[in-house]
C-alpha cells in the first residue's frame, strides 16, 4: 500500500532517571506514526523499572500514563506489541528509576496524511 512505510520508529535510547524526558515525537504534521512494539532491554544485574506517558513536550500528568513503574527483570527484555497512533501533537515521555539500565526501542508504521 502506498505511503506506509514499516521501520524502526524510534532508539535505541536510555533512558534515564528524570521522568519528564522526551522519548519520542514526530515533528511532522504530514505523517503519523502506529507503533506496534516496544523493546525495553534491561542490560544490569537488578531489576529496573520504566514510565511512559502520553502527552505534551517534557511534562507527564496523571491520567496519561501508558506504563507506571513497570519491572524488567535483571539481564532481560519486555516487548509490548500494541497499535499506539501517534500524532506531531503527541509526546511519547518518560524514563526509569535507574540511570541508563534500560534501553528502549520503538517498531511500527507509518502513514502520510
């Protein structure tokens, strides 16, 4: 079909303890983004937690969350498969509670408007 394009989205990224960082926006009102997966890697020897929100740039509000302090267990991974339409006004934010022990990487399709 034309104008859809299947790529890696966003990441590979670490994130980091300050919760309100901007993981992920597409800048163009001309296309939209439907993500269909989310990689999160734990690369330590301890479990870690993550949060995502849903909103606007470097802010996070209660009502918006996607994950609250969900676990990754030590040397392991979590892919969430899913269909999250994002839009140039949507902010994909958030972070860990520990300072680059997980990596996160977003896969899906995108679509010219």
């Amino acid at each position: 079909m034309a104008g859809i394009a299947y790529k890696r989205t966003f990441g590979p990224l670490a994130l980091t303890t300050t919760l309100t960082t901007n993981v992920y926006n597409n800048a163009s009102a001309l296309i939209y983004d439907l993500i269909r997966q989310l990689h999160i890697s734990n690369k330590t020897g301890s479990a870690a937690t993550f949060t995502l929100y849903i909103g606007a740039t470097g802010a996070n509000a209660a009502g918006t969350e996607v994950f609250l302090g969900f676990s990754v267990a030590a040397n392991s991974s979590y892919d969430w498969y899913t269909a999250l339409k994002l839009v140039s006004t949507d902010f994909l934010v958030g972070g860990s509670n520990t300072t680059t022990a997980l990596t996160i990487i977003g896969t899906g399709e995108q679509y010219v408007v």
